[in-house]
C-alpha cells in the first residue's frame, strides 16, 4: 500500500482549515485516512506558531516507514527541520511570455520613435528660433528698403 502524507482540507466555504494526515494514496482527499499528525490553518499569521502544528515523532515514524509527503507539507516538514526539501531552479518561470515580450519590443521601438521624433522637434525649434536672431541682424535684406521706401512714399502723397 503506498501511503502518502498530505493535506485533508476542512471549513467551511473560503475559510479553509487542513489537517496533516497519512493516508492511502488511492483514498480521496477529504476520505478516510490512517492517522492525523498535525493541522494547517491558513488563515492565521504567517509568523503564528499555530499556524502549523506537526508531531514530529509520528511524522519520522511515517517517512522512515516509507510515506510520501506532498509539496506543501514537504516544505512544512522542511521548515521544521524533519526532512529536508531540496530547492527547485527554474529560471525561465518569472520570463514573459512570448506575446508579452513581443507588446515590449513594440512599446520599446515606439517609445524611440517617439523620442527621435521629439529631438527632431526639438532641433527644428532651436534653428527656427535661430533664423529670426539671424534675420534681425544689421545686415541689409535685398529689395527690403525698395518695400519701405514705397510705403512711406504713399503715405506722404497722401
């Protein structure tokens, strides 16, 4: 018979309540069990010593009988120190997804866009701004003082 320890869930709706119990691997989850070694309740602090409560002596008893835990109570007993949980390394969980880093790449080249858009802006200000300076100068403009001249031309005829 393969025994596993496990979490046998109890509460009522959204507020959930686990025992620790060993247990048949073919029985349901919330169905019969050998025996409960502790409780789990999730709902108290994560620093709360009854947060998890595990008898130890019995928890040994069932690993060295052959008993074996699931992930989550894995970690409990790793945290109690009864049994150590090897890390898992899997570096490619926290990238996105491909459709995601393509929406990245697209808001990146648009950003750029943006940025080179906004220089060039920027740059044509700067030589707008400059032309007047230029233009203001002492420097005579061909035909301009022919447009000046007439104009106070009329003025005086008038």
């Amino acid at each position: 018979m393969a025994v596993a320890i496990r979490l046998s869930r109890g509460g009522a709706k959204r507020r959930p309540y686990y025992r620790i119990v060993v247990a048949d691997s073919r029985a349901s989850r919330d169905g019969k069990y050998l025996e409960q070694i502790g409780t789990y309740n999730p709902l108290l602090a994560k620093d709360d010593e009854r947060r998890v409560r595990l008898n130890e002596d019995r928890a040994r008893y069932w690993l060295g009988v052959g008993a074996q835990p699931t992930d989550r109570v894995l970690r409990f007993l790793d945290a109690a120190g009864i049994k150590e949980r090897a890390a898992r390394l899997n570096p490619n969980k926290a990238e996105p997804g491909e459709k995601a880093r393509e929406r990245a790449e697209e808001r990146a080249t648009k950003a750029a866009e943006a940025a080179e858009a906004e220089e060039a802006a920027k740059a044509a200000a700067s030589q707008a701004a400059a032309a007047p300076d230029e233009a203001s100068s002492d420097e005579p403009v061909e035909g301009g003082d022919a447009v000046v001249d007439a104009a106070v031309e009329e003025k005086s005829e008038g």
